[in-house]
C-alpha cells in the first residue's frame, strides 16, 4: 500500500489499481501524442494487465496497449476503488 498523495511512474501500480495522472514528464512530441490518447495530467486510468511486457490500460471506455518505457514517464496517484469514476 503507498501513502495517500505518493506519486509513482505509471507501471509501479499493480494489476486491477486505478489513479490520477499527476504528470507526464516527457518532451514536447511525446506529451502531444499521450495526450492525444487520453493521458495527460487528470485523467484517471486502471491497468487491466500487467504480465511483465507493455501495460493493458482502461481510460474511459477505451483500452489501449502502453509500452514500460512510455508508460515510466507517466506519474500517477492512486485512487481508492471507491472514489474512481471509470
């Protein structure tokens, strides 16, 4: 269990947690195309698999594959089950 408001890269969640992306530390070009897939800084996510290779992850009603090294760049904060609204 991480401490409430604790930020950690994106592929340290485990398999079935949802967060809040904090914030995407990347260049420009890089920025632009997660945000174009809905992962920017507010949105919420869930990592539906995780088996070692690239991340299986929910935003919204979308699913999409993210590689580990894109997806290290990305910092969230977990949210309680209760509270997500995906």
């Amino acid at each position: 269990m991480t401490p409430e408001g604790a930020t950690m890269p994106l592929p340290m969640l485990p398999e079935g947690a949802q967060a809040q992306i904090v914030e995407v530390r990347a260049g420009r070009r890089l920025k632009e195309r997660l945000a174009g897939l809905g992962l920017h800084a507010g949105a919420q996510v869930r990592i539906l698999r995780d088996n070692g290779g690239p991340l299986l992850l929910a935003i919204g009603n979308t699913r999409l594959a993210l590689g580990r090294g894109m997806a290290h760049k990305i910092l969230v904060q977990p949210v309680p089950t209760e509270v997500s609204r995906l």
